[in-house]
C-alpha cells in the first residue's frame, strides 16, 4: 500500500484542543513528561518483578505458591510495559531524553526490543490506526480476523471463543518469532525501517540471548526443566494475555471505524486527530487501579492525540478533549469498565468473524 495520508490542510479540531492543552500546562505551570508519582510507581514495579523473581528461582516455594507468583510476575512485566516502557519509549517518561532511552529498555530486559517496537508502534500503530495494510498491532492473520478487508476463513466464526486462549501465546510469538522476523527482513509489516547501526544490533543480540540466559537458562539449572518451564509458561500467558487485552480494547470493538484510503488517492478523508478519535475508545477511566496498573493506557484516546504526554496528566486531559470533540460535534467512544468494553470486543469478533 502507498503511504496514507490525512486531510490536514485545515486541521481546526486539533488545533483548538492543542492550544487547550497548551495553556492547561501554562497556566498551572507543570511539565507534560512525568513526576515523582510516575518514578515511585516505576521503581515499585521493578522492585517487585526483581523480589518475585527471586524468590520463584532461589527459595523455590510450593507448588501453588510458585503458579500463584509466577502469574503475579506475569501481572508484573506486563505493567512495566505499560508504565516504564511506553512512557520511556514516547519520550513522555522524563525530560531527559538518557531517561526515557533507558526507561524504554525496560522492554530489553522482558524479552522485547524496543528499537522494533518504537517503529512498529509509535510510527506504524499511532500514524494509521486501524487502517489494514498499514496498522501493524491489527494484523494478527490469519488467526483473528479484525476488519472486513481482511480474509475470512471459515474457523474465524470461533474467533469470539479461541481469542481467550490465542491472546494468551501472543507475547511468546512476539519475542520468540515477530521480533526476529522484523530484525532479518528489515521490515514491519511491507514497510521498511531505518537500519540500525551497531550499537543497536549488539543490544538486540545481548539482550535476547541475556533474557533467555535469566527466564529460560537459570530457571532450569536452579528448578529443573519440568518446574521451570511450567513457571514460564504461566508467566508467559499471563503477561501476553493481559497486554493483548489491554491493546485490543482500545481499538478493537464495536464502535470504533476501521477505514480505507480512497483508491486514487491514498487519502483518509477526515483530520489526523479525528481519524485518531474515531479508531480508538477509551475504558475504565474512573476506575483509579486500572489507570494505576495499565499507565493510562485505559485513557487511549488522549494517549493517541498527545502520545509526549506523560500517561499521569490524561484525567486531566480527557477533560479538555471531550469538551473540544462536543464543541465540533465528534462522538467520543468510552466504555465505563473493563468488562463492557470486554463484552463489546467480544460482540465486535463475533460479528466481523461472520461478516
């Protein structure tokens, strides 16, 4: 596909909820990037990951025990995507940009590699949300199908019930399989990304190999393979399931759009920023531990509009957006708790299964 393009030329909308947006920030004088909240809830993250890891590997609790811990650690790494990561990997972490670069290496140190992942998400996902061809987080053919340009095949009428045990493999797919599909071809999806330079191969290789060498290799020495591997496994679907979730309910479910560029012109027909509110909901937002657990992620309209905004300021935010969409007349999806935008998602892969 040709490289898509927004009608911008008179961006009003965004213009007038960024110059809001501006003067909050002004006017109460604070800093878009985060705070002392955002460090302390990072350095509890990754002090716990470190404490269960621990105590999984070396004081070798019962068996219950060990499967009740390694989900915790499951919860765990997926919240440090969440939160260190995907703040760092924006450049909304800090205002140091050595901060936000180590911050967003946290997903080096679970098994990812953030180099792939800024391009596949910062530019690919937040450019063309929803949009097939060009969106890489909504590609997951053949086994989910999630627009009606994509191929139906005739086991997706299933897909609202296998999801839940399909989201759970996704993050070993990704470290395991995507991410060393994306190193070799040089590309994300059918678009190709700058080349990295040595510094940025010689993390990749470190990294993986370090990550398999402390969650694989240790594990088996300290545990056997049997007991090892079980732990894995259930940390594994764990963090994979969670964030799958998290992602999905954010772009995939009933009312949000997925659009196509017009044929000739490789064009969306509407603003970026409208184009961002119509292909994204929001969830949960009342909700303070899912806010606190998903690093506002549950706010995924503000973090599509203002993605340098530090995940802490969205309440806020979501404020100054919902009143700009009333003032122009854009509808603003929201789902009050996890399990309505759940059920709304589940509802959208029955339909689009069968359609």
């Amino acid at each position: 596909m040709e490289k898509v393009s927004f009608n911008n030329k008179n961006s009003v909308f965004f213009n007038a909820l960024r110059k809001k947006v501006n003067d909050y920030f002004q006017a109460n004088q604070i800093k878009p990037t985060g705070n002392y909240k955002l460090y302390f809830k990072s350095t509890t993250l990754l002090a716990s990951a470190v404490a269960l890891y621990l105590i999984l590997v070396f004081f070798t609790p019962t068996a219950w025990v060990s499967v009740l811990l390694s989900a915790l650690l499951g919860f765990n790494m997926a919240a440090i995507g969440f939160n260190i990561m995907h703040d760092g990997a924006h450049g909304s972490f800090s205002e140091r940009k050595w901060v936000n670069e180590l911050m967003g290496y946290s997903l080096n140190m679970i098994g990812g590699s953030v180099y792939l992942w800024k391009f596949k998400h910062n530019f690919n996902h937040h450019s063309f949300t929803n949009i097939d061809g060009m969106d890489d987080d909504i590609d997951i053919k053949p086994w989910i199908r999630v627009s009606s340009t994509q191929e139906k095949y005739w086991f997706h009428r299933f897909q609202y019930i296998y999801w839940v045990f399909l989201y759970g493999w996704t993050y070993l797919l990704w470290i395991y399989w995507q991410d060393f599909q994306k190193y070799f071809t040089g590309k994300v999806g059918e678009t190709k990304f700058r080349k990295m330079d040595t510094k940025e191969h010689l993390i990749f290789w470190i990294t993986k190999i370090g990550y398999v060498a402390v969650f694989v290799a240790l594990p088996i020495y300290r545990l056997g393979i049997v007991d090892a591997m079980i732990g894995y496994f259930v940390i594994a679907f764990v963090c994979g399931f969670v964030s799958a979730v998290v992602f999905q309910l954010a772009h995939v479910v009933e009312h949000t759009t997925f659009p196509m560029p017009d044929e000739e012109t490789s064009k969306i027909n509407v603003e970026w920023a409208i184009h961002q509110i119509q292909t994204t909901a929001n969830f949960a937002t009342r909700n303070k531990i899912v806010s606190w657990f998903t690093g506002g992620l549950n706010f995924q309209v503000e973090h599509h509009l203002f993605p340098k905004i530090s995940h802490i300021h969205y309440p806020k935010i979501n404020e100054l957006v919902r009143e700009t969409c009333q003032q122009f007349g854009i509808e603003y999806l929201e789902y009050p708790s996890v399990l309505s935008a759940l059920r709304s998602h589940v509802m959208y892969l029955k339909q689009v299964g069968v359609a």
